[in-house]
C-alpha cells in the first residue's frame, strides 16, 4: 500500500466524497429546498460537494458561496470544473467569526463541520446572524460511536497502536438532544432533527483506512511526523485490527457500511 507523499485533501475528494459525501450532500439539498435567485452558504465547505451540488439549483441569478479554514481544501474545490450556477465564492475563514454581513443569505448549510466548531454555540450564532429573517438551516453531523461500528474499532485500533486521536471529533456531536439545545441556544426555532444512514462505499479495505487516516485533518500533521517504514508497518496493524469488522460488510469486491448521522434543520 503507498501511504508517503499523498495529498489528503485530493484524497478527500477522490475517496470519501463519492463514498459519503455525496449522498449526505444530495440529502441535505433534498431537505434544504434550494429555490432559483437563493443566496446560499456553506460552511464548512471542504473540497465543495454541498456547493457544486446546490449551484444549478440557485441558477445564475442566485448566489453560493463555500467557506473554509483549511487552505488545502479549497484549493483543491477551485480546481474541480463547476456543474452550471453562479461561479461560487470560495473563501477561506473561520466560522466563529464569518466575514459576512448580518441577513446576507437564504440558506445555510453545513455537512459534517458543526462538530469540530472550538465553541459550538459561537458557531451556530454566526450562521443564524447570517441568514435573513426566517432563512433556512440544515446540516449534517455523525452520530456517536455508539451507532458506528467501523469508525468505533478504527479509534481504538490508532488509539492502541499510535495515540493518534484522529477521530474522536469527528464522532463527537452525536447526541440529537445537545444538537437541539445548541440550536435552540443560538436563536434557531421550528427544530427537526432527525437520524440518516448513510451507506459508505469504498473498493477495498486499504481504501477506507488509508482515506480516513490520511484525510482527517486532524491525522495530518500527526503522521507527518512518522517515517514511512513506521507509518506503513501501523496501516499494516490496522487493517489487521479492521478485517474482521469490515468482513460483515463486504458486497462483491467492495466495502458498504452504514454510517448513522443526524440531520438537522432549523429556520432563523
């Protein structure tokens, strides 16, 4: 398995937005109900699923911008051709503190961000000081451990062997009640939150451990401070720790779990 000298965020994008992603954006949009001439954000954005998704649908009298802290990934959405829409607004910044006027967009969304927010009730009171009076929220966060399996035996197998907590943020927003009390907390009202399963479908075993570690932005600098003899030899261990698990999921030559998150949606 080549594990040295990837670029996660191409990863990201080339891996784990097909596989989950794109199904969690496509139902997100779905919920959302994006309307011809609407101003959309997505916060967020990573390499710009939710984005590129949602822009045909705004059509060119309307308006999307995605906003991200990781440079990389944004450079990365810049590169991928736009499907028709307005040209989105990639923008690089922090969702505590959005340089956006008050009541500038229609729609907010977020797909798997919320989560790693430093302080979640600042972030979720930048998105609703954004939005007009009664625009739309929806968003997407995992639920916890408790309710994803795969994910559940890959911490603990990179916990074990390495110390490296590249997931548990990740997995840490699961609670639909503390999800609600945030939101209800921030100003949000007419609440649904409610659970979504995912199916996450990857070619192969190496595939999904190698993405998920190597994606996590929170795994990045991490192993770039571990040889490549030593990073080799821990996914070697960890897929060793996985098989198991990921053998009650197997489909043909390919690998389909469920991934358990909920799906939240508020208006401002």
């Amino acid at each position: 398995m080549i594990v040295n000298q990837l670029n996660p965020f191409q990863m990201y994008e080339q891996f784990l937005v097909p596989a989950m992603y794109l199904p969690q954006a496509r139902e997100i949009i779905r919920l959302a109900k994006p309307k011809a001439g609407e101003n959309v954000l997505d916060v967020a954005c990573g390499t710009g699923i939710v984005a590129r998704e949602i822009s045909p649908l705004v059509g060119k009298v309307g308006a999307v911008t995605g906003i991200d802290f990781t440079p990389g990934m944004l450079e990365v959405a810049r590169q991928i051709k736009q499907p028709g829409g307005p040209v989105i607004n990639w923008m690089e910044g922090n969702a505590m503190a959005m340089a956006f006027d008050d009541e500038t967009f229609d729609l907010v969304t977020c797909q798997q961000g919320a989560q790693f927010f430093n302080v979640r009730l600042t972030g979720f009171k930048e998105m609703k000081r954004v939005l007009v009076s009664c625009g739309r929220i929806v968003l997407a966060v995992n639920q916890g451990f408790d309710k994803n399996e795969v994910y559940r035996v890959l911490h603990e197998s990179l916990l074990k062997h390495s110390g490296i907590n590249a997931l548990e943020s990740a997995f840490s927003f699961g609670d639909g009640a503390a999800l609600r009390s945030v939101m209800t907390g921030a100003g949000f009202s007419q609440l649904s939150i409610t659970p979504h399963i995912v199916h996450v479908r990857l070619p192969s075993e190496n595939v999904f451990v190698m993405a998920t570690i190597l994606s996590s932005g929170s795994a990045v600098q991490a192993f770039k401070q571990i040889d490549t003899y030593t990073r080799t030899a821990l996914f070697e261990v960890l897929l060793n720790d996985l098989r198991p698990v990921l053998a009650l999921y197997r489909e043909g030559d390919e690998i389909v779990f469920p991934l358990h998150v909920n799906i939240a949606r508020g208006v401002a």
